[in-house]
C-alpha cells in the first residue's frame, strides 16, 4: 500500500485533523488512553532565505494538544516533527517550552474550580537521531525519591507536575524493520527505510503486517496520498529544508572562513612583529655603534689636544 509519509508537516497535520486517529496515536505514544483532545493553533510564519538570495515565508507547526487522559489527569502535549538535525534546534525548542510554560492559555480548572498550570509532556520525532542511543523509543520519566532512603514517592501536587515535564523520543532512523511491540509497528509509517525509491513523499507498507486496530492510522495517510494540494506542499516542505541546510552550509563556511582569515591575520601580525623587533634590534646596534664613533672621536680629540701640548 502507498501512504503519504507523516514525516511532512502538511501530512502530520491532515493524519492528526481526524481526532480519532490523533487519540489513538497519542494513547500509543503516551501508553495510557487519551479520551479527549483539543489542538491548540500554534502555528508562524517566519522568513528564511534561499540560497538564490531570494526568501521564502515558511510556515512552522508546532503541534500541541490538551488531553484528558483516562485518569482523569490533564496534560498539554507538544509534538515536534524534526527531519534533520540543525545547532539552533535546542534552542528554539527550549524557547517554544518557556512560552508554552509561560502562557496563561495552557491551564484548567480542577473540581474545585481552581485554575491550575497544565503538566506539559513533550514528543519529539527526530529524523536524525541521538548520539550512541540504538534504541527506536526513549521514555524520559520523572522519578520522585527521598534521598535519605532512595524510597520512590508517589507526588501530584501542582508544584512538582507543572515544573517538570516527561519525554518521548522517537528516532526515526532507529526504527530500522524494529516490530518488536505494538508501538514500534504502528511507528513504522514513520521509519524512512520504507519509504518509495522514486519518490520519498510516499511509504510502501504491506497492510497484512500492519496492526489491524491501527489501520485506520494507514488509511488516513492512503487518503493523503490521493490529496495533490498536499504533494504541492511537501515540494515547497523540501525546499526550505534545502534552503535550511544551505544556509547552515553557508554559515559553516563562512565560519571556516573567518577562522582561516584569523589566521592568516595573526601569522601576519606575527611577521610584523618580528619586523618590528628586527628593526628594533638594527636600531640598538645603530646607537651602539655611534656612541662607540663618539667615543672614538672623543679619544681622537683628547689626543690631538694632547699632542697640541706638547
């Protein structure tokens, strides 16, 4: 079966607009059962140049969604779909994390009525994955534990679950044919070993080895593979990651460059000053020799008047 591949942020978006299918993906990833969900619009648009000089408008979806989970818990839930590694990544993560703390929006009311900060849990799906980490899936979970006695505690006071968050991480170029759980198969719509030789918009995936309770997740991208407005969108997706990566090129460049130049300036301020302390040498022996002149001319003097006298 040919499927639109979710790696694209246009196809990721249109898989996670059925909400039942976002349910049933985030209760995979998360390993409890979401029950309700709402996206919040996190969508912007920033310029970026390409390598022609010319800009592009790009269009950033940060997913994120408010859940109720089946315990009753609430959580806000923040999805980054990265396809290749760039040194501003972390940065700019940690600056959507501080604004989705930091905003009012993401909070709720408790049986009581208060108004409390929703817990945030991040997933992150890297293309390019982490360093020395064989592994498809990373949970990152808190751990509460009293130092004195490395007892494990049980804590769900505000304090602690709005200033701290859980992870998952998913590494894509780990996936590799790994079927091991149920997770893992539903995941392989994301593992890029399956992608099309001719054309990498698309997945072949065989059905039959599919979980049949996720197919519908296959269906949905099928019906994004029909879609030509968002085949239009993963050329223009394409484009900016090439005009990303030629700009992170050009600034590595320009770095080598500097670099280079630095050089060559500090070997040139080098030569210059040892020019500098050649002359100033010269000069030493200049004056040395001219006061042993006027000492030889004093003595020629002294002399002369001494012969005078006589």
């Amino acid at each position: 079966m040919s499927v639109a591949n979710p790696i694209y942020d246009v196809v990721f978006k249109f898989l996670l607009d059925d909400e039942r299918i976002a349910r049933m993906l985030l209760s995979a990833l998360l390993g409890r059962e979401v029950v309700e969900l709402s996206f919040v619009p996190t969508e912007t648009r920033e310029p970026v140049a390409r390598p022609d000089g010319t800009s592009l408008l790009v269009l950033r979806m940060d997913f994120a969604a408010k859940v109720l989970m089946e315990d009753g818990s609430r959580k806000l839930v923040l999805i980054e779909i990265q396809k290749a590694r760039d040194t501003s990544d972390i940065q700019r993560f940690r600056r959507y994390l501080g604004t989705s703390y930091a905003d009012p929006r993401n909070s709720y009311r408790d049986a009581q009525g208060v108004e409390l900060p929703l817990p945030i849990l991040t997933i992150y799906f890297l293309g390019e994955g982490l360093k020395g980490l064989d592994l498809p899936v990373l949970r990152v979970d808190r751990r509460c534990w009293d130092p004195a006695t490395g007892d494990e505690v049980r804590i769900a006071d505000p304090f602690v679950e709005a200033l701290t968050h859980d992870s998952v991480i998913i590494q894509m170029n780990r996936l590799k044919d790994r079927r091991r759980t149920d997770l893992e198969r539903l995941l392989e719509v994301f593992d890029q070993g399956v992608a099309s030789h001719t054309d990498p918009h698309f997945l072949d995936i065989l059905e039959v080895n599919f979980p049949e309770r996720y197919r519908d997740v296959l269906r949905r991208l099928k019906l994004a593979y029909s879609e030509p407005g968002l085949r239009v969108k993963m050329d223009l997706e394409d484009e900016i990651l090439h005009a990303f990566q030629e700009r992170a090129r050009e600034a590595a460049d320009l770095r080598i460059g500097l670099s280079s130049r630095d050089r060559v300036i500090s070997d040139q301020g080098k030569a210059l000053a040892d020019k500098d302390r050649v002359i100033e040498d010269k000069d030493r022996l200049i004056e040395d020799k001219n006061r042993l002149l006027e000492d030889k001319d004093r003595t020629i003097v002294e002399l002369l008047r001494r012969l005078d006298a006589t």
